[in-house]
C-alpha cells in the first residue's frame, strides 16, 4: 500500500483522471502510477517536479560496538568510512553519481576528532558526543542528547529543503547500529527483541548467538519498555546518535511536504520513532526497497508499506533509495511529458 495525503478529493480526482488518460491501458504502469498520485498529493498539483533530490547519510557510533560483543568489525571503521564517503569511493557515492542526486554526509556521534581538516562542502559536523554509551551499563544517551540529536535532524532537513530540494532520503553509517535498530523495532513493535536481529554487517553464526543474547541482556536491563515506554525512552536507552537524528530529519521533511525516500533496516527504525511523534509522517514515505536484514520486512508489514525494490541489498548508505529515486522521476515524467489519448488523437476503448 502507497500511504496518500489526505488532501482535496477533487485533486485527488483529477490526478486520477490524468494517469488513467495517458495513452496506456488503465493500470499498465503500475506501481508508477501509484506513485504519481501520491507524489501529486503531497505536492498538490497536476505537475508534480523533483527537484534536487539529495541523499543525507547520518553517522554515529555505539559505545556497544567497543565490547565486540555485536559487530565483526571495530567501532574505527565508522570514522573511516565517513572518509571514503567524502572521497567519493563507497557505494552510495556512485548511485548518487549515476542518478545526479546530491549527497551529505553527517557527523551526528562519531567517536573521532576531524581537528576541522575536513574541507569538504558536502560534509556537515552535527557532532553531538563521541559516540554513545554502552547500553549494557547505563542509558546510551541523556535526555538533552535525544533532544539536541532531533533538532539537529529537523535544522539540516530545513536548509536542504530551502536550497530547492524536495525529495530527500535517508542512509546512515555506524559500526553497531544493527543492534539498536534490533532493540529499537522491538520496543516499537512489542515483539521479543530475538525476532528483530538480524547478521548485520555479516557475522557468522557463532557471532550471532552472541550479538542475541547480548541484546537480549540489554532489553532486560530496561524491562520497562515492555509496558510500551515512550520512544523518546526507547532512543535514549538504545540510540544511536544517527538514528536520533534521522528520526528529527523525518519528521522536518513530513512537515515541509517533501517526498521522503525509505532506506533499509536502519533508516526504516528511525522512521519507527518518527511515526510515532507524528503518524502524518507516513504520508510524504516512498519505501524503497526491502532489505536482506531479518526483520526489515516485518517493520515493512507493521507499517502496511510495499517497497519498489527486491535487491536482496543490506549495505545501508542510503543505497537503496538512491536506486529508487529515478523510478520516482519516472513516475512523475509519465505524468508530465507522456500524451493522452485525446492529444495523441488516439482512440480510448470507449
């Protein structure tokens, strides 16, 4: 299901009757035509534009991730992706090239001092701490934190979209944030946190075993969050720094009726949190794919959502909406450039 905009049926209406008056047989665009009446209603317009779309990859560390109690890799990796990010060589980095989308990378936590050497105009230092607590000892983050980390999230949201970007997407970076996300979806969804975890970066079976019951001591530890807590609470318990800040993006993003491209695992636990602060959220979502991560398509399913894409993908980076955003394009081109029957001078079955 494409969640639509509550808007003015007429429009609604009209938008219909565009999509279904092209020279096409009714429905044989599929998912396409969906999207262009939901693009449409969020734009309200008969001649929705995507303009400057960009890609905004949130960084952060996890204090969890120093134990190795979670992750195959060192927290370092972090810090040093954000690198490759800026140098143009990781994935997300090549569909952004590929499909001109722009692309800025974050520091929302990570546990490194770039002593301002960073040069780079497409890099924003939203630094919040050195990365997290381990949530296996106390609260990954304060209270101040989770607030600072969401308003950060909706201030940068903000000067995109005032620099004439309307459709945006999410992609994130830090080495244990699978976990969070894991015991995040569980907090959210009131599942046993053991439904929600998935390999993450690829840890093998023996890692696995570990990484689970690890998140399963630490959801014990904050057993309160079985009387469904506030998800403030959840992100404060858990984090991650990335993941706060995504979920402020969200919610800036939904209010300045942009169209929010849905990433994987991650990006889609943060919308979690941003859906309940403000269920409208939803509206403005294109969901991009679903992710090889265990769990994601049970989050897809909570949120009745239906992905364009089934790639098999679990890299995270924002990759997957990067591929989507050109289907969107094409869905509004459609709209805009392809003839109806009447000015095609072409018969309709009637």
């Amino acid at each position: 299901m494409i969640h639509t905009q509550s808007t003015d049926t007429s429009l609604e209406q009209a938008l219909q009757q565009k999509i279904n008056l092209k020279t096409k047989p009714t429905g044989a665009l599929g998912r396409l035509e969906e999207i262009a009446l939901q693009v449409g209603s969020i734009q309200q317009s008969l001649n929705p534009q995507i303009n400057n779309p960009h890609i905004v990859v949130f960084a952060g560390d996890h204090g969890i991730a120093k134990t190795r109690l979670v992750n195959p890799y060192p927290q370092e990796v972090t810090a040093q992706m954000v690198l490759n990010f800026l140098n143009g060589g990781a994935a997300i980095n090549v569909f952004c090239r590929q499909n001109n989308i722009a692309l800025k990378v974050v520091d929302a936590g990570v546990n490194f001092d770039w002593n301002n050497t960073i040069a780079n105009s497409n890099f924003i230092n939203a630094k919040i701490g050195y990365g997290t607590k381990n949530y296996l000892e106390e609260p990954a983050m304060t209270e101040m934190q989770v607030s600072m980390a969401i308003e950060k999230g909706k201030e940068i949201v903000a000067a995109i979209h005032q620099a004439g970007c309307n459709c945006i997407g999410f992609g994130e970076m830090g080495i244990g944030n699978t976990s969070s996300a894991s015991l995040i979806m569980s907090a959210v969804l009131q599942i046993p946190v053991e439904e929600c975890i998935g390999r993450g970066t690829g840890v093998n079976d023996e890692q696995l075993k570990t990484k689970t019951e690890t998140l399963k001591r630490a959801w014990k530890k904050y057993s309160m969050l079985n009387d469904k807590c506030s998800m403030f609470n959840a992100l404060q318990f858990f984090g991650g720094f990335e993941i706060a800040m995504m979920a402020g993006a969200y919610l800036e993003a939904s209010n300045r009726k942009m169209i929010i491209v849905v990433d994987g695992f991650i990006a889609t636990s943060a919308l979690l949190i941003a859906k309940e602060l403000n269920e409208t959220v939803l509206t403005h979502c294109v969901f991009a794919h679903c992710s090889n991560e265990n769990g994601h398509r049970i989050m897809l399913n909570f949120l009745n959502a239906k992905p364009l894409l089934q790639l098999g993908m679990r890299l995270g980076e924002g990759t997957g909406a990067a591929l989507a955003i050109p289907l969107i394009q094409a869905s509004v081109n459609f709209l805009n450039e392809m003839a109806s029957f009447e000015s095609a001078g072409i018969s309709d079955k009637e």
